[in-house]
C-alpha cells in the first residue's frame, strides 16, 4: 500500500521534485499510442514518466452469499459470506519491458483519487464473516466488495532536453480500493449504483 501511495506524484527516474522554475515533462494527451518516438519535444526536460488514460472504477463483489430466515423472529449473526472472485493489482505488457509497476498504480491512485492496493496484492480467497439481521420470511445477501481500478498506461522518456518524447512500454493496470461490506434485503430497493445494489442484482 506504501509503495502505491508514495508513487503518487512521483516522476519516475527524476533525482529531485522539480521546482516552479525547473522544465516539466511535455504533456501527453493519451496512453493509446505505438511505442517510439512521438512528435512531442522535450522542451528542456530530461528524465522518465508515466501517464494514463481510459482509467475506469467499477464495483466488483468479491463475496456473496444469500440467506433466508424461515423463523417468526430477527435472526441476527456473524454469517458466512462465500468467495466469489479474487481482485489483484498489477501491470501487464503491451508493448516495450521494463515498467515501474508502483508508479503506474500511483498514477491510477491520483486519477480517481481513491487508495489503491500495492502491485502484487490480491483480494482474499476464503469465505468472509458478515454481521447482518435477516427479519423473519425474509432473503438477504450479505457481500464484500471493492471498487476495482483499471486503465492504460505508459512510459514516457526524456533523454535529452533537445530530443522528443520516447514512448518506451505501455500497456494496462488495475488494482483496488478498501473493502466494502454489508447487507442487502432482497426485497428491498437499495441505492443506485452501490455496492449493495450490485450484491442484490447478482445474487438475490
């Protein structure tokens, strides 16, 4: 998580945080390109970056099971909440090697402004424990979820302050936000586009 957060910001390869007066890295409209070298000059900037684009935040439940109170009375407890998937956060390759996978979740962290798991982290495997009251004759599906961040990236690169902006790899990233739990009523509306009305559209 450290590793993530302090990427925030960061200009990969660079000494120093450049001040007011020091050149900033050219600006790069999009992480959709071919590697190579891009008609961008350097402007006087010498060093590496990364930027990304189409960077998106669905929600995804992890853990879900649904159940049902055939008592007359609540029935309230700490109850099993089955895997369902398992979320991880890294980088993949669609072209060009040798990425910073830390800077690009960070660059992800800063687009959404969410906290987003370390490269190499994944989501839990085994069952949850999910305190809820199912009232009697009812369906409730207790869940865990996370919103999962996912974009493209790429590394850009400055070696002369004369030269042109060299894109050297680009490709995807994901990761994840905190954990999410909770309750859904089956027969219950819940918010638009939360977590809880995702759980009950998939497992009511």
């Amino acid at each position: 998580m450290a590793a993530a957060l302090l990427a925030l910001g960061v200009v990969a390869g660079a000494s120093s945080t450049a001040s007011a007066a020091e050149p900033q890295p050219p600006t790069v409209e999009s992480a959709d390109g071919e590697i190579g070298v891009m008609g961008v000059p350097c402007d006087g900037y010498t060093g590496t970056w990364y930027s990304v684009s189409n960077v998106a935040k669905p929600k995804k439940i992890t853990h879900a099971t649904r159940h049902y109170n055939g008592t007359s009375s609540n029935m309230s407890s700490n109850f099993t909440t089955g895997h369902q998937q398992t979320l991880t956060a890294g980088i993949t390759y669609t072209s060009g090697a040798s990425a910073e996978a830390s800077a690009v979740i960070g660059k992800l962290s800063a687009s959404t402004s969410l906290s987003l798991a370390a490269s190499g982290s994944a989501t839990s495997s085994t069952s949850v424990s999910v305190t809820a009251t199912v009232k009697p004759q009812k369906y409730v599906v207790t869940y865990a979820g996370r919103v999962q961040v996912t974009g493209n990236w790429q590394k850009n690169s400055c070696s002369s302050g004369t030269g042109t902006l060299v894109v050297a790899a680009k490709g995807t990233g994901k990761s994840h936000h905190v954990q999410e739990v909770g309750a859904a009523q089956c027969d219950i509306a819940q918010p638009s586009g939360s977590m809880a009305a995702l759980a009950k559209s998939s497992y009511c």
